[in-house]
C-alpha cells in the first residue's frame, strides 16, 4: 500500500514537471509580467485571475485518475491566485477552478469545489493579512508558498472527511491521494514562486542595464549636437554611442549624406559622402525604423561589396513636426546577432539625439532673433548719421543760429519718425515728412555736394505704403551713391501714374550709379526688406525694382496701389 | 605747426578750422575736399600735420594714407564721427583721432601732443606704423589727374608709369598719359607693378616681349606696343620676378 502511494508521489510530480514547463515557457511572455509583482490595479487583477485560473484548471487537467476520483494539483493555482491577487481573485480563481472539477463529477465533486474556492481565499486572506503587516516581501518567499500549499492541501483533505459520503468512500480517496497531493501541490506551488522569482530578477538586471547605457550615453552627449548638427559633432556622438552600446558599428547621417562613421568598415564609409544604402533611403522616406537583420531581410553594404557588416537598424530622427531630419544607424558584423537591448536603446537613443538637435534649433533661432532685433535698433538709431548730423548742427551753431534750430526740429523728426514700429501703414504725405526731414539735415552736411529734387504731385499725398520703404531708399541714394561722387550729387524723388491701372510708381534716383542692384545684401533696413514688405501688404504684383548704368546713374522704382487710398 | 584739413563736408571744415584758429602758434596751410586734393596738397605744401575725415568719396582717408610716400609722411589726426572699426584700430595702435562733433578740450590735449612730439624728436620723428591700420590693402584703382578732371584709373588699365621732372605720369594702355600724386615708390609697394628703371615702372600683365640690347639692358614691348627701357640694373631682379631668372 505504501509502495503504491510512493509510486503515485512519483507520478504526480512527474505531471507537476509537465505543469511547471508550462508555466516556464509561459513565464517569457508578457503575460506573465503583471504577476511578477503585488497586484493593486484591476487589469492586473483580471491577468492573475485569468493565468491562475488556467493554471488551476491545468491542475486538474494534469491530475492522475485513483479510482473515482483525481490526485491533482489544482491548489497550486488557486493558492498563487490568491496570494498574489487576494481574497477575490483568489477567490474567483477558487471558483473558477472549482467549477470546472465539480463539472467532472464523481463522489468528490462538491468537496473539491468547496475546498478548491477555499483554497484560493486561504491564499486571498494571507496575501491581505501579510499586506497589513507590510511584510510583502514574505509573500514571494518559495517556502512560505510551499507551506500555504501544504496547509491548504490539509484543510482540503479535511473537507473531503468532512462533505463526502459516505464516509468510507472520502476516507478511502483521502488515505490514496492524501501524501501524493500534499506532496506535489506544496513543492510545485513553491517551485512556481521560485519560477517568477527568477523571471523578475532576470527583468530587473535587463532593464538595469538598459537605464545604465540610456543614462550614461545621455550624459555624455548632453548638449553635443545642440550646438549644431554637424560633422564633427556626429562623429563625438557616435563615438559615444559606439562605445556605450559596443555594437559593430555606428552610424549618422542627415537627409542626403553620411555625417559620422565608427566602427567596422569606416575605411569605406567615409564622413561627406551621399547616402547610398536603400534602407537608410526607405527611412527616411518613410519616416520609419528599418531594420535588415541579414536574415529574413537581406543586408548588404552599398558601398564595399567586401564590406564585413551584416545587418543595420536605421532609425529615423525627428524634428518637432515628426518630419525626418536625419538617422542614427547600427551595425553588426556578419555573424554576430543584434542584441535586442541595442534595438531598444537605439531607438531611444534617436529620440534623445532628436531634442538636442531641435533644442539646438531653437537656440540658435533665439540668437538670430536677438541679433535681428539689434539691427533693428540699430537702422533706427542709424549711429553714423545721428554723429554726423550733430557735428553738422554743431558747426552751424556758430554760423546761423536760427538755422540749426531749425536742423534740430528735423533732427527730432527724423528720430520720432525712425522709432515708430515698421509694421504699421503710413500715407506717402506722412513717409515725405520722414524723407524731408532727413534730407535737410543731409543738404546741410553735404552743402554744395548735394542737389536735391522732390516732384510728388499733390493727389498722391494720401496713397498708403509700409512705414520706412521709402526713407531707407533715399539714405542709400546718398549713403550709397552720391556721398562717394567727387563732384556733386543729384537726388530726383518722383512719381508718377504706373502703366498699369491704379499703380503708382514713386522713383528714387541718383546720378552716381555705385550701386549695382544687390536686392539679398544682408542691410537691415536694406531693399531687399522693403521689396518684401510691399510685397507682402500689397501682392506680388507690387514692391521695389532697381534700374542701374554705372557711373551713371541708380533709379530705385517702387511699384505701389493707388487703390489704397481709403485701405 | 603747418596744419592742413581734410573732409568732404565744408561745414565739419568750416568747424574745425574755427578751433584750430584759437590756437596762435597753428597755420592752417589750406583745406582739402577729397582724398586727391588732400594729396595734391600735401605734396605741394608739405604740412606738418593731416586732420584726416575717414568717411570720403572714393578713397578713404584711411586709404589715403596708404598711398602716400612713407618718406615724406606728415603726422596724421583721424577725424571720425562713427567708425567702430577704424576707432578699435587708432585706440590699439595708440594713432592720433577725434571724434565728431570735435571738442575743444579733446583739440587742446591732440596739439599739446603734437607740439610735444615735434619738439623732442624733432625733424627725424619716425612716423608711426600706419600699414597696421585697416583698409591698408594693394591699391586697385590710382587717382590721377586728366584735362580738367580728377579719374581714378583701374590698375589694370595701367601699362607702365614713368617718371618725368614734372611728376609722375601713368601710361594707359591706349598710350595716353595721366598725371598722378602718387610716387613711383608707392607705386611700386602698394600695387603689382615692378621696377624696370629707375625711372620706369611696368605692368607684368601688359608686357607682350622682352627685347635684350647690346649695352646689358633691355626693351619691353608692351602689349599695345609700346616701348618702355629696361636698365641694366633692373634686368636681373624683373626677369626674377617674371620667373624667368
């Protein structure tokens, strides 16, 4: 008898193997992760629910037929449930499992549902009371499991003696079963523990790694490609990561070139060259991370045909509106695998290079800005011509008072003309009197070395142009123009009705003919700037155009609506 | 002290001479309105000091600068009224500048320096190192005087340069003649041309034929044709920088 029962010990830990595998093999799926770990939210709950149950079922499933009824190790699911779940997932489970066994049938159907449910709120209430005690670090003990197990098995024998008549029938089941099932259910329930144990700190030592390489390539690029993306600060940038991730090779690159190599086969993936392989192509056009592992998806260099890379994960970097700008690229030589760490890391390695480009971006459209707001202020402080207008009011001081009071009320003019925003509409009658103002202050200055002519008919007075279009126009005449003749300058402002119905053309024009047409120069206020403004408040159809004979003469013509009077 | 102002605005002149006439022991020699009658007159009366104006048609007064003979130097006074670059370069240098509108007192300290300077070192002051100022490069157009008129001639344009008693002459390469302020020493520093006699300079680009002579001297046949002498003395160093030697 006793020989019979260590055989069936045997054969029932031999089922609890089968039943271990499968949840060995079930333990690498993500399945599993929720479990790894004290379950507080409900979709966690409703995993443990439904793996347990499974388990539980599984248990019986595997279970050996002793006469009528079955040795199994249903409990180990019910009591797992339980305590990693509590009371209500263990005891769901407990019904779940108990269910399906009360559904076989046989004389101790009723008594395994019941001590099955109560299985899983043994496991339920000892979860709660160690969570109470804040001992959770108990409840992933292996032995504790085992001997919850154990008790649990226990207290199921005793409902069977307890529910089953009669009561030889439950006694005979019991003196069978009784060694086998405690036996299994505890060593299997403990083995199970042990089997998540294992899984979480495999987890824990994968993701370590990881937020180890994430951290540390963080901060050694930190601000690396925000002061440019650029050659050399791509080669830095991959030298780092290269030595981080210890991948074959790595790789930078923007929309049309190879910016930074390291690694195998840098001799022929040289820094400048364009790019050549399809699948940095597809990444980019696709805005997508490629992949070619050399297996499933063919890799070979585009460049070296003896090229010792075999595979390459392209990963498409971003600018703010997710539009690419670049790829960051991975190598391994043939014969060695990608790590499925660097797969990862790499694409949160392009996210992390992808800010610092943009944070760049954004500094130095912050600096451009400044600088452009400097200029600004500048063109409207116009320093040389502010000294040289106070050495003119100075020097006709002494000569005719009343006449550089006079210089001084233009000179105010000019000023609070000048520091008006550039945005705003102004009539022709309102830009004359800034143009005047700076002419007569100019006329003094230049004395006999400046003639000037101003013929803008009357009716035109109130045609509306951008605030400072034409003013910069008749300073560049002079600053530009008449200023460097040795003998003496003319300035003609005119106007006159445009070809075209409903246009005016103002002229600015000057008998110097020094400056060539130059629309892009750089100059702040230049006429290039007012070209665009007109453009942009009128249409395309208008702005400025520049008539030119050299030694001659320079004619700035600005092209304006005469419709826009009452605009 | 023999002063002479230069600006192209008559009433910065007009101003500055105002200052200047407050001070006795100061001759105001004459005032000039551009860079080439400033040179005109400096070489025609010699003043001991220049209050220069940078901003000029044409040529700068710092461009003016570079072209006077180095020998025959006055003591420049930059006047400026807004000039960061320029200014940057007098403070470093430590060269003579005013500020536009000039102050009297700022005037008065620049003449005490002056008649200091004149007064210890006398005649053989060296003139500071004015090739350290901005704007010192090779000279692309000459000032030159024509019938009438002031021409500033392209350097290409030039096929030699002789040396005459009236002055110096530039030889266009249409064989006409222009007058110009500049010596031939200037010349000779400040653009590509070279030395072939001592009283001839030439074009390298415009010479079409060396023809050697039985005296150990030469002829250049320029490219219009024109014949300019070739000494002895100068044969060796112009085949060397024609790299021919």
């Amino acid at each position: 008898m006793l020989s019979q029962q260590l055989l069936l010990v045997i054969q029932l830990l031999q089922q609890t193997c089968v039943f271990l595998v499968i949840a060995w093999l079930l333990s690498k799926t993500p399945l599993f992760t929720p479990l790894m770990q004290v379950t507080i939210r409900l979709p966690h709950k409703l995993t443990c629910y439904v793996v347990f149950s499974a388990f539980c079922i599984l248990g019986t499933f595997l279970g050996l037929k002793v006469g009528e009824s079955i040795a199994n190790i249903r409990a180990i699911g019910a009591v797992l449930g339980g305590l990693l779940g509590g009371p209500s997932v263990g005891l769901a489970v407990g019904f779940t499992g108990g269910l399906h066994r009360y559904s076989l049938g046989g004389p101790t159907d009723l008594a395994c549902m019941i001590s099955t449910i109560t299985e899983g709120l043994l496991g339920g209430l000892i979860h709660r009371a160690l969570i109470r005690r804040g001992r959770v670090d108990l409840l992933f003990q292996p032995m504790l499991v085992g001997v919850v197990a154990l008790a649990a098995e226990m207290l199921q024998m005793l409902i069977i003696l307890a529910v089953t008549r009669p009561y030889a029938t439950a006694f005979a089941v019991v003196d069978s079963v009784a060694l086998p099932m405690l036996t299994a259910n505890s060593i299997g329930a403990a083995m199970f523990m042990r089997l998540l144990l294992d899984r979480r700190a495999m987890l824990e030592k994968y993701s370590n790694a990881f937020s180890a390489h994430a951290l540390r390539i963080a901060a050694r690029t930190e601000g690396l490609l925000r002061a440019g993306f650029n050659e050399a600060n791509s080669q830095k940038v991959a030298r780092i990561i290269s030595e981080e991730t210890g991948v074959g090779a790595v790789a930078i690159t923007d929309r049309e070139k190879l910016l930074a190599f390291t690694g195998t086969g840098a001799d022929h993936h040289l820094p400048g060259t364009p790019i050549t392989s399809e699948h940095t192509m597809q990444a980019i056009r696709d805005n997508r991370v490629v992949y070619a592992d050399g297996n499933e998806v063919a890799y070979t260099c585009s460049i070296h045909s003896e090229c010792r890379l075999g595979s390459t994960l392209v990963i498409p970097l971003q600018d703010a509106d997710d539009q690419v700008i670049g790829t960051i690229k991975l190598y391994e030589p043939k014969g060695r695998l990608f790590a499925r760490l660097n797969r990862t890391l790499g694409e949160g390695i392009a996210k992390l290079l992808s800010r610092q480009i943009l944070t760049g971006r954004i500094e130095a459209q912050k600096a451009l800005l400044t600088q452009s707001e400097i200029k600004l202020l500048h063109a409207q402080v116009n320093p040389h011509f502010l000294f040289n207008a106070l050495n003119t009011i100075n020097a006709v001081i002494r000569l005719d008072p009343d006449r550089a009071r006079g210089l001084v009320q233009n000179l105010s003019t000019f000023f609070r003309k000048n520091l008006k925003r550039p945005e705003e509409t102004v009539t022709l009658a309102d830009e004359i009197e800034h143009v005047n103002a700076y002419l007569q202050i100019e006329l003094a200055r230049f004395g006999e070395r400046l003639k000037v002519e101003v013929d803008l008919p009357y009716i035109y007075a109130q045609v509306r142009l951008p605030a400072f279009s034409l003013q910069p126009i008749v300073e560049n005449a002079i600053k530009h123009g008449t200023s460097h003749l040795l003998g003496s300058g003319h300035i003609r402002l005119f106007a006159e009705a445009g070809k075209k119905a409903d246009t005016l053309l103002v002229h600015v024009e000057d008998n110097a003919g020094l400056y060539p047409p130059r629309k892009t120069a750089g100059d702040g206020m230049g006429m290039g700037l007012v070209d665009r403004r007109i453009k942009a408040r009128f249409g395309s159809e208008y702005g400025l155009e520049v008539a030119f004979e050299a030694e001659r003469y320079t004619r700035i013509t600005l092209t304006l609506p005469l419709g826009s009077v009452d605009a | 002290m023999r002063a002479l102002l230069v600006d192209d605005e008559p009433l910065a002149r007009s101003e500055l001479r105002a200052l200047l006439e407050e001070d006795a022991t100061l001759t105001i020699t004459g005032e000039a309105g551009n860079a080439i009658e400033a040179m005109q007159a400096i070489n025609q009366q010699r003043p001991d000091v220049v209050f220069l104006d940078i901003q000029m048609p044409r040529i700068s007064g710092l461009e003016l600068v570079s072209m006077l003979d180095p020998g025959q130097m006055p003591h420049i006074v930059f006047v400026t009224a807004f000039d960061e670059h320029a200014v940057r370069a007098f403070e470093e240098h430590a060269f003579d500048y005013l500020l536009k509108p000039v102050s009297a007192e700022r005037l008065g300290k620049t003449l005490a320096r002056l008649r200091k300077t004149s007064a210890t070192a006398g005649e053989a002051a060296a003139p500071p190192d004015y090739s350290l100022l901005p704007g010192q490069r090779a000279l692309r157009q000459l000032p030159c005087h024509g019938h009438n008129r002031i021409l500033l001639l392209p350097l290409d344009a030039v096929e030699s340069v002789t040396a005459r008693l009236s002055g110096i002459y530039l030889v266009d390469t249409a064989g006409q003649e222009h007058f110009t302020e500049l010596t031939l020493k200037t010349l000779e520093e400040k653009t590509p041309l070279l030395r072939c006699h001592r009283q001839h300079l030439i074009h390298p680009d415009q010479i079409a034929e060396i023809r050697l002579n039985d005296s150990g001297g030469a002829d250049i046949i320029t490219r219009s044709g024109q014949s300019v002498p070739v000494s002895r003395r100068y044969l060796k160093p112009l085949k060397e920088s024609l790299g021919l030697g």
